[in-house]
C-alpha cells in the first residue's frame, strides 16, 4: 500500500530500504551535531537511534505497543513512508525563568503499518533540536483502530551502559518524594523521569516526557546494561491507556547537552508544548508569599480544629498584617475549611471546598487582606479523594474568584495508586495512581476550571511537570519531589546535598515548590536543618518558581531584618536565567535577571563538602556598574554546628568580567544581589 501524501509544505523522504537494518529515514538537529536514524529488524520491530558528534547517545532502540484487545503494534511492521520539515520561531513566557524561548528543530514524521490481522497504521513524530530530542506517536483516523486500549508502552531507550545516573525510584509509596541516588548507568532500577546521566566519555543526558495530556506517566524500567524501557502507571479499568483515534501520545524526550549549562537551560520540553491556549494571563503576579503552615508541620498548630488549631481568624489578621509590612502578596492558610478533624489522610470524604471552619472567618478575612494590598491563597486538600473533590469543583473555584483569591494550592495526600475516583455509577468509587490516566485528567480540569475563574493553581503530591505551563499558564508550580517539610520531620532530614540533586534532575521539569525561607533553621523538636543561613537566600535563586514561600513563623522571619530584606525583595519573575556553576550533587550557582528592573541576583546552594568558587561575573550587563550586596557563609560556618546560623555581609563594586572568590561551607550557601548604578 502506498504512503499517505505528505503534509502541505512537507518535503517526501524518497529514499526506502528493503533490508532489515538499513536506514529507512534520517534527520539532523539544525547544528548537525545530533542524528537521528530509523530502521527495522528482521522481526519487523520499528528502531531508532541518536547519535551526537559521531558517538551513539541512544543505540537502536524498539518503538510500539502492547494492546489489551489486539495484536501488538509492535513486530511485523513495515514503513510506509516519512516526510521532514523544520521551524525557527521565538515566542514569550507570560512569566517564567526566562522571557523568550527560542524553538528551532526540524522534524521527521515516519509511518508504519501492520496488515494481519487487519491493517493498523501508526506514525511516529520526531523533533530535533540543537539540545536534544523529542518523539511521540500519533494514531491516525482508521476503521481497524478506533478504540485503543493500551497495556503498555514498549518505547525503549538503550544507552551506553558507562557512565553514571542520578535517580529516584519510580512507582513506590510515597510518590516522588525520595532522596536521589548516584549509581552506574547500568544499576539504574525503575525510576520515575526526570532521570539525569552522564556518559562515560561523553554527554549529560535526561529522559523525560511533556505535553502529558489524556495519558498515563511512565516510570522508566532498567533491564541493565543501559537498556531501558517505558512502562505506564496503571490504571484500575484494565488497560492503562484508552483514547479513540486520531490521537497523540506525549513526547518522549532525551535532552543532551555538552556542559552542565545547556542541560539545566534546555527549554525542550517547553517547545513541545502547545502554545498558551488561555490569552491573557497577565492577571497572575509571580510573587512571594508568607502561611500559616510552618506551624502544622513542626507540630506546635494542627490541621483540625481545636485548642492547637493553627487557622484561626486571629492569626491569620496577623500574617495578612506581616505581609503588607513586608511586601509579600499572598498569605497561604492550611486548615480553614470543614474536614481536616479525625483521620482524612488517604480519605478525604469530609472536606468542603467552600465552608469554613467556625474560628476562621474567610469573608471578612478576604476583605481584611484586601485592603491591606495583600491576597489570600486558597487551600484545597483532597486527602486524595478526587470523587469528593470534583464535585465541588466549579464553586470552590468561584467562591475563590468572589473573594479576591487568585492561586489555590492543592494537594493529595494519599499513598501512591491511592487516589479515590468516580465509579461508573453513584456512590461507586475506583483506586487509581497519582500518575495514572485518570488522575492526569483530573489536574488538567482543575486547571481549566481555575482559569475560568482566572485562579492559578499550585498543586502538591501532584502528577510529574511536563511543561502544561506553556499551554495552561495558570500552571504555575507544584511540589512533586521530597520539599522542606522533610527538614523538619528528622535532624537533617533532607541531607545538604538534597538541593544540589533537584537542580540538576527534578528541577529540568519546572517549577517546584520548594517553601525556602526557614531562617530559624529549627524544625519540630529542635530538629536542625541541613543549611546555613546564608542557603536559605540561595535557595530563592537556586530552586525556580514564581511562587515562593518564607516558610517560617513570621517572628523569626522578623528576628533576621537583613536576610528579611532579601527575601522580600528578591524577584520571582526573571527574564534571564543561567547557571554558572555547578556539579550534579555538590554546588549550583545561578545568576538570574529580574524581569521587571535591570537588577541581577545570584544565588547558589552546596553539599557537604566545604568549597571557594572563582565567581565569573561574566553574566552582567557590559558597560555597567553595580553595587553588589553579598550574603555568605562565614569562614567557620557549617550545617552541623551551631555554627550553621553564622552569616557573612559584604558590598562591593562589581562589572562584567569581574571574579570573586566566594566561601560556600559546608551545607551551606550565598546570594546577591546586584544592582546598577555607580557602583558601592
């Protein structure tokens, strides 16, 4: 049968082999550097391959699937035919770590069939970009597949088996809130992506995927010696993926870069994305913001009402009165609506989206914080149960929207493959994954539902972040990785080189909301953090998002009016981001550029080991002269002493071109800020 026409504007790849192993298409990245090759086995299995400078990156790897209902579209496939085509274009952030992405590829689509029994088409989509490359599969409109149920992905990835990976594991209890592990490529397990390597002898590489829409997550399952396969959450129907064609799957994306800086600065998975689909979001403000939630966590208020209950009218007044002090926009409060009483974890039937609690006044406070300049930030907990949730959808957003309230922070505290959803009929109920189909569908509703009501949202305990912010940019962040509360849980529960690790592996996904800001540096108990004073300013610098959070009581964020100073006005929209140094699991360093002044800051956060960084302040403005105003560690500063409050203060002259040597202790950390002008 013949190849299907090519596409307007798409130029025929002419070129077909009939042997097995020959290259059936091929495509370059816009630089040359990277080469992608498609050929088949002699079982019919669909293979491609990447290679970067000459050196195999991905080794021939199978494409395909298993189906619940029909043969695998996975051997006995034969080419039908591909076409290329290719695009230069920038386009702008609404906010983000930088104000405009450039996205230049060229593109390879390539077709297959199957023809017993009953003919099945399938194409398969490759974009190549200059930092690395994505791939989806796309089912055609086709009498003999309408219906797909998917048992599983069989995508493969099979690298070079030398080398090293940092990873956490994929599909156990507690979601993606684990501490990264370093070990060989080849000792890699199932892991959930983003997963970071470095060849031996070669590039960094990171697997991931993005535009996860209608789909389930995949978790990345290692067979050793550097092979790798996808494998889809589950789903409690049956098949862990059904659709109706045409459709698309997600991208499935290697990012390769030759430095640390082009992997952390890649916006691949943003340019696979489809482009804003809400218009004008100009109405959500990248701000910082304060909350009654430090005080749950280490124990001294509680969630539910009562004599300890930490959201009560009182205190909120008082966190809403900080924030107009301060300059803070949003006043976040965990625990003011009905449902936390009794055991909700995993449950969540008795929570109301909309009704308050007795001792929390929400009418009068909205009004409160209004006028003061200040807004509050919703709080949904769902204790995992979507069932319940759902149904209060639309009039919790718009009780929110009535009331002043713009972000709304959800969350889904339940075990992994916990979530309650609907049943098929009333007061039926089905257990499904936090990743699975079924819950992706679900955060991308509420995310519709919110910007109806013009609500950005910030989900915790969420689905992986695939870039959806490009297209639904009320997206704004969400946790999805082991966040500060872990500090406050055990003495050092999150190790110093726990941030070190985000920035070069979950940090590639976007947006986290980490909740830096914890100046007391004390948890529950006394426990102490794993960080210097000097840290918790880096971390606003190192660890991205366009919500951040001072976590601490607000009299301890008092009792520090330098460091106060800083977090207050250190930007959350940027419109340059670079980082400057680093290594995976040590240091990173970032200068970034406010997006609403001609300021830079710097921020940078370290492992255990105590390190002097030569500081290139090649990043700046040439022609300029700024005043920086530097937060450091002290020269006998460390994480596990008392030591570990001891800051440093220094201003000094600065230009493009400039170099500092800059004491990072251990555990510990600096930020900056450096302003234009005629200097200190």
């Amino acid at each position: 049968m013949a190849a299907q026409d090519p596409a307007p504007g798409d130029a025929p790849l002419l070129a077909q082999a009939t042997q097995p192993g020959a290259v059936l298409a091929s495509a370059a990245s816009p630089d040359g550097r990277t080469v992608l090759q498609i050929t088949t086995d002699n079982d019919g299995h669909m293979l491609y391959a990447v290679k970067r400078a000459g050196k195999a990156v991905v080794e021939p790897s199978r494409l395909g699937f298993n189906l619940t209902d029909q043969y695998a579209l996975y051997r006995k496939m034969r080419f039908e035919g591909a076409e290329t085509k290719s695009a230069d274009s920038r386009w702008e952030q609404p906010w983000g770590e930088r104000r405009f992405v450039t996205d230049r590829h060229n593109e390879l689509l390539v077709r297959f069939r199957r023809d017993e029994p009953g003919q099945r088409r399938i194409a398969v989509r490759f974009r190549l970009f200059d930092d690395g490359v994505g791939f989806r599969y796309e089912f055609p409109d086709q009498a003999s597949l309408k219906t797909v149920n998917i048992a599983d992905e069989l995508t493969e990835f099979v690298l070079p088996p030398e080398g090293n990976a940092w990873w956490i594991p994929g599909g156990e209890w507690n979601r993606y809130e684990q501490l990264y592990q370093k070990t060989p490529i080849a000792a890699v397990p199932t892991v959930h992506t983003p997963v970071t390597m470095q060849l031996a002898g070669g590039p960094y590489v990171s697997i991931h995927e993005a535009a996860l829409v209608d789909y389930s997550g995949y978790w990345l399952k290692g067979y050793g010696g550097g092979r790798f396969r996808t494998t889809l959450a589950p789903s409690s129907e049956g098949p862990r993926v059904t659709r109706t064609a045409p459709f698309n799957t997600p991208w499935r994306t290697i990012r390769i870069a030759d430095t640390l800086p082009q992997l952390v600065e890649s916006d691949l998975e943003l340019n696979l994305n489809e482009p804003n689909k809400l218009g004008d979001v100009s109405w959500f403000k990248p701000a910082k913001y304060v909350g009654i939630w430090w005080g749950m966590i280490s124990g001294k208020w509680s969630w539910a009402e009562g004599p300890t209950h930490g959201a009560t009218t009182a205190r909120t007044r008082d966190y809403i009165d900080f924030a107009a002090r301060h300059g803070f926009r949003g006043v976040l409060v965990e625990g003011w609506n009905k449902g936390w009483n009794g055991d909700w974890f995993g449950t969540g039937e008795e929570f109301s989206f909309t009704e308050a609690v007795p001792d929390f006044d929400l009418r009068g406070l909205a009004a409160y914080a209004k006028s003061k300049g200040v807004h509050l930030i919703g709080h949904h907990e769902t204790g995992g149960n979507i069932a319940v949730y759902e149904r209060q959808l639309d009039a919790a957003f718009a009780q929110n929207a009535a009331l002043g309230i713009d972000v709304t922070k959800t969350g889904y505290v339940a075990d992994l493959g916990g979530i309650i959803a609907p049943g098929d009929r009333p007061g039926e109920v089905r257990m499904e994954y936090h990743d699975g189909q079924r819950q992706v569908r679900h955060h991308l509703d509420v995310v519709k539902t919110a910007a109806k009501y013009k609500v950005a949202v910030n989900p915790h305990e969420p689905v992986k972040d695939t870039g959806l912010r490009r297209t639904y940019p009320n997206w704004v962040a969400r946790e999805g990785a082991r966040g500060m509360e872990y500090n406050s849980w055990e003495p050092f529960g999150n190790p110093p080189n726990h941030e070190a690790n985000l920035v070069y592996t979950r940090m590639l996904s976007g947006p986290m909301d980490f909740t830096p800001g914890v100046l007391s540096l004390v948890g529950s108990n006394g426990n102490p953090l794993a960080s210097t004073l000097a840290k918790q300013l880096g971390l606003y610098v190192t660890i991205y998002s366009p919500i951040q959070m001072a976590a601490d009581f607000i009299e301890n964020l008092e009792a520090h009016p330098r460091e106060l100073e800083f977090i207050s006005k250190v930007p959350a929209d940027w419109s340059e981001s670079h980082l400057i140094a680093g290594a995976i699991g040590e240091y990173a360093m970032f200068a970034r550029k406010d997006r609403n002044s001609q300021d830079w800051y710097a921020g940078g956060v370290n492992d255990a080991t105590a390190r002097t960084l030569n500081l290139d302040f090649g990043f700046l403005d040439p022609g300029k002269t700024y005043c920086a105003t530097i937060y450091k560690d002290a020269p006998d500063s460390t994480y596990l002493t008392e030591a570990r409050h001891k800051i440093a203060y220094d201003s000094r002259t600065v230009r493009k071109g400039d170099r500092l040597d800059l004491f990072l202790a251990s555990g510990g950390g600096a930020a900056m800020r450096l302003a234009p002008g005629k200097g200190c």
